[in-house]
C-alpha cells in the first residue's frame, strides 16, 4: 500500500478507501490509484484485513449433495446474492451424513466466515449455539433445525404432495403408492404426511403396502414400485418423493405392462420432453437460495430478528403422467 501511495501521490488513507471501496475519493485521484494498483501488482491482504476488522465477507453452504440437480438452482442463487453484498462463497457436501454436516459447518466456522447457510442432514444443531452466539449469522435451509432456534426458509412439502395426490384422485385413482427417501428427513415426513391428508380427506384408504421409505437408490426404488405394481391389487398410480425417486419410477413404467399414473416432488431436467411428460410438483430451489441468504445478510447487517419459519409456495405442473386413468 505505501508503494502504491507513493506511486499515485497519496496518502495511505486514500489507498484504503480505494481498496475497500469507500466514500470520500475523487474520481480522478481514485484513478489514479488504480492504475498504480495495476501497474504495481498490488493484491489486498485479505488475512491481514481479517485480523483487522474480524470479518472475512465470505459465506458458508453446506449441501446435502452438490451432484444433485435440486441443488445447482439453488447453490447458484445463494452465490449471487452473496456476490451482491461483496461476499464470497464456499461451499460442501454432506453427503446427508449428519456427523460430516458437523465436521463442515465447524470448519467453515473455523475459517470464520461472516455467516452460514445450512441443508441440515443431522436432527440437532446445538453444536451450533457457541458459534452464532460468537456472531456467525446461521440459516437453514428446505429443512429446519433440530433443538436450536434458529431461521429456516422452507417449500411446502406437506401442501404440495397433498395437491399432488389430489391430482390424482381427482384423475379416479383410488389405490396410490408413496416411494419416499429416508423417514427421519423432515420433508420426507412432510410429504407423506400430505399423502395421507389427501387419502383421508377423499375418505381413501392407505394399505401399509402402499407405502416405501427407505434410499433413493435405484434398485432399491426400482424393488418397491415392482411391489406395489404387482399383487391381487395392485396401485394405479405413484406419487414420488423426489425427483431422484421419479427418474427410477420412469424407468420402471417404462417398462410395465399397463399404463401406471405418476406424480412426482420436485421437477427435473427434460420431464417435460418425456412421453408422456412427468407431471411434478414443483419447488423453487432458487428462491429458497435467494430468501435465505437475504435473510442472512439482514442479519450481518445488524437486524435484530426473531428466528422465523418462512416456506414458499409449490406448484403443480401436469404434463400428462399424472393425468393416466385407472386401468382398473
């Protein structure tokens, strides 16, 4: 810095406001120490600002799992506003590990960042309290957090799949399977709590058999919806969980004798060009990105509020999967 003050004929001062952006620099003195900055090389010492000011303008993500589609939107979003505010983002996968959530959300506070934005795959956050208490601003995300209070921006999981499953009842399906992940996840509880809701209120009932919690991998899925789809009374139609649980079931129909409804959570890449097109309740991973992290920066900017539940909207998109009648 003095070597670019020297060079543009300042003072240390104006070099700082400069570098920092801050009021009260001319435009041509201003300049003129960027082209000193230029020609000098100068990079700012972010460890040394740190030590300084104790802030590091940057954010932290913790994903469930950065592979999945329904996360690109929304780690996309929650960059841009960071962006905005001058911050950078780092983020990482849990891999829906509870214990590496942990491992990397206290990493992150490590390296203290300004604030984090969290996908909780763990049921209790208390391991947090010390960290937000010293001042790391915390929002979760899609999930809430578990014995701690804290924000948390949401998609209606549990009005979503109730309409979903009114589609198609409504369609004249009576006999309606649930493919889901695992039950201890809070939306997987919240969708099929908007099953039965919807079953209950068309005065259906819901045979055990009909239902199946467990992983979302492939031939797992594949097992279930084979169950369900053979037997002395098979279900005309399946509402999937995600869209990792949809891509499987597609596969699965694809190949079934009979035409089988479908509905899915969440939409994904080309459900729309499939014949017949997925129908999808969909979310809006990047508003949930984009109202959390606003959320987080209300709070980095000394808004004193009171930890809140917010949940956005879901939509319903009939492409022609979950428009199949009955076969029987």
């Amino acid at each position: 810095m003095k070597d670019v003050a020297s060079q543009a004929g300042v003072g240390l001062k104006t070099v700082s406001r400069v570098v920092n952006g801050e009021p009260g620099v001319t435009p041509e003195t201003e300049r003129r120490v960027q082209e000193a900055i230029e020609a000098l090389g100068f990079r700012r010492n972010d460890s040394a600002r740190v030590l300084r000011k104790g802030r590091t303008a940057t954010v932290g993500l913790v994903l469930e799992d950065l592979a999945d589609p329904f996360y690109g939107p929304l780690n996309r979003a929650v960059e841009e506003v960071a962006r905005a505010h001058g911050a950078l983002l780092i983020n990482g996968s849990s891999a829906e590990d509870p214990d590496r959530e942990r491992e990397l959300a206290l990493a992150l506070c490590a390296r203290r960042v300004d604030g984090l934005i969290v996908i909780p795959a763990g049921d209790d956050h208390r391991y947090l309290e010390p960290e937000m208490r010293a001042g790391v601003s915390t929002v979760f995300v899609d999930r809430p957090a578990g014995r701690i209070e804290a924000d948390v921006v949401l998609s209606d999981s549990f009005g979503g799949a109730r309409d979903g499953v009114a589609h198609l009842i409504a369609g004249g399906h009576r006999r309606i399977g649930f493919i889901g992940d695992q039950p201890r996840i809070h939306t997987v509880a919240e969708r099929l709590r908007g099953y039965r809701a919807a079953m209950a209120d068309a005065g259906l009932p819901v045979a055990e058999s009909w239902i199946s919690l467990g992983s979302t991998g492939p031939e797992r899925v594949a097992a279930a919806a084979g169950a369900m789809l053979t037997g002395p009374e098979p279900v005309t139609a399946v509402f999937a969980g995600n869209n990792r649980v949809t891509v499987t079931v597609v596969r699965v129909l694809a190949a079934h004798a009979r035409p089988v409804a479908l509905v899915g959570f969440d939409d994904f890449e080309l459900a729309d060009l499939l014949r017949p097109g997925v129908t999808v309740v969909a979310q809006d991973p990047a508003a949930l990105g984009r109202v959390a992290t606003d959320r987080l920066f209300q709070r980095l900017a000394g808004a004193d509020l009171t930890p809140s539940r917010i949940e956005l909207p879901t939509r319903l998109i009939p492409r022609g999967s979950g428009e199949i009648p009955p076969a029987n």
